[in-house]
C-alpha cells in the first residue's frame, strides 16, 4: 500500500521525510560497512532487493474483490537488518512514484517510513526474540515476513487516520475505517502469500544448500 | 523424511488457491474490479476529507503512465527487473557451487 502523491498534507510529508531520513542515512552507513568488510554480501543483496522488487509487483487478487501485493521486505530484514532494507525498500519506492505514479516523492518519506522502516523493525525484532528458540525456523520465517507486512499496512493507517481524522470519532475512528480496508481483509491471504512464497523458497534448502542457507 | 516433489507440490497448491479465489470472487461478486489497495486508500481519504479523489492534486508533479497497458507493462518491468537481479545471483551461486 502507498500513499498516493497529493494524498498527505504538505506538513505530514514533511513530517514523515524527516522520521525517514535519518534511518535512511543509518543504512547508507550500515551498507557502506558491510561492503567494505564482505564484497560477497553483494549478491545476497541484490536478491533480497530483487525480491522485494518482484513481490511488490505481484498484485495478487482477493476474497473481497480487490487486490493487493505483499512487501517482500521480511527477507531482507532477517538477512541485513531494518536499516540498509530500509535503502532498499526506498529504492523501490523510488522507482514505483517515479516510474508507476504509485506513491509519490511528496509522500516517500511516509512509505518508506511504513514500508522501509516500521515493517523490517517488526519483522527483524520478531527474528531476534525467535532466533535462539527451539522455534521452528520455517515458522520463525513465516512470522517475520507476515508481522513484517501486517506492520506496515497499520503504520500506513496510522499514518492517514493521522491526515484525515473523522469528523466523529477523530483519530480512533479513522484508523479504524483504514485498517478495516487495508491490514485485516486483507491480513490471511497476506498470511497466505508470505507461507507459500517462504515455504517454497525453505525447501528448495536442500537441493541448493549454499544459496537458500543465506536466507536462514 | 521429505517428500521429493514438496516444492513442486506447494507450488501447484499456492497457483491453484490462487486462481480459485479469482474465480470464486469474479462470480459471487459481479463487477468486482480487483482495485488496489492504494486506489481503496485514496477513496476512504476523499470520503473522509470531503472531497472527490480529482480535487487531490500532486504536490510535486508526478508522471502518470498514459494507459493501463502501460502501466502493467511498468509493473512487469519491475517484476522482470527483481527476476532478473535473483535468477542471476542464484545462478552465480549455483555455478560457484559446481565450480567447487
């Protein structure tokens, strides 16, 4: 889900550009570092990137007769942390207002915010409560991209409930008409997605062992 | 012990949830348009707001692809693009991996 341009008052985008900015400059450094210690992190990169790239687009259709696409970014937060997905999810988003008019350069401090940050940040602080349990890992995956998702769709309710609150009710009422549209219709063929799209990607494991360990 | 065909099996299975669920919603809901979210998000915002969806103008000008054909075509861009970036570094590894 993105915020389209001219959709957020001038202020909230100003707001959310400067949230956005010092975690995007955070995983500029991050990456900076991680290239300069391991050149072989680059190819892992590119996929969790490509990987973003290629689920963003799939728009997928639902029961409610609408459609909607998962994020993708759960992967790349279990393999480099919220900040440098956060770098990589604005490189998406900058594609898609660019080249798609999904979103906007007006409203991409609020997507990358919703997308880039607050979602990795659920999934990966999912990640590191699982990692060290006796949890299974094809579960511990599943959750990470799912929340990942889910989180992001409620920070982009937050976001607009926030824009646009209703006359009765305000905020509250608002946020609740958002999330009713976008997270919980949507939330169990997301739960869908993310299980057949991550379980696909677990058990190849063993045929390509050195590849899909990377995303483990 | 794991099955040999797994992944070609969950495969088939998530295609076909899929396609089932298209066609269960073409036909219980006639005339369902399959929008998007950003497009759902955007009415609630008018709604809320007051204002028709064509009273939102950009705040900075945005191109706007000049059909749906071209704008499918952007989006299968960018799923070539992400396919393109994963099928080559899976391909690298592999050969890397028959390399050794």
């Amino acid at each position: 889900m993105h915020i389209m341009e001219g959709f957020l008052p001038w202020q909230w985008c100003l707001l959310w550009w400067i949230l956005a900015l010092p975690c995007l400059m955070l995983g500029i450094s991050r990456l900076k570092k991680l290239l300069a210690a391991d050149r072989e992190a680059l190819p892992l990169l590119g996929v969790t990137g490509g990987f973003i790239f290629i689920l963003s687009s799939l728009k997928l259709p639902s029961v409610t007769g609408s459609s909607s696409h998962p994020t993708g970014t759960g992967l790349s937060a279990i393999s480099f942390g919220p900040w440098i997905t956060a770098v990589v999810c604005a490189i998406v988003l900058l594609f898609q207002s660019l080249f798609l008019a999904h979103g906007g350069l007006s409203t991409l401090g609020a997507n990358i915010v919703s997308m880039g940050i607050v979602g990795p940040l659920a999934g990966y602080a999912v990640y590191r409560l699982l990692r060290d349990t006796p949890v299974n890992i094809y579960i511990t995956v599943f959750l990470v991209t799912a929340l990942a998702d889910l989180f992001t769709y409620i920070t982009t309710s937050v976001q607009l409930a926030l824009a646009y609150p209703a006359e009765t009710g305000g905020f509250v009422s608002s946020f609740i008409l958002f999330l009713g549209i976008l997270p919980l219709r949507r939330f169990p063929l997301q739960l869908l997605k993310e299980l057949s799209l991550h379980w696909c990607l677990n058990i190849s494991s063993p045929r390509y062992p050195d590849t899909v360990e990377h995303f483990l | 012990m794991r099955f040999k065909y797994s992944l070609e099996i969950i495969t088939v299975i998530a295609i076909g949830v899929f396609c089932a669920v298209f066609i269960y919603t073409s036909s219980s809901l006639p005339g369902a348009g399959f929008s998007g979210t950003d497009t759902t998000g955007s009415e609630l915002v008018a709604n809320l707001s007051g204002q028709p969806v064509e009273h939102f103008k950009p705040l900075i000008p945005q191109w706007q692809p000049p059909g749906a054909e071209i704008e499918s075509s952007l989006f299968a861009l960018q799923a070539a693009i992400g396919g393109i970036l994963v099928g080559g570094v899976l391909g690298y590894w592999l050969g890397q991996k028959k390399k050794t």
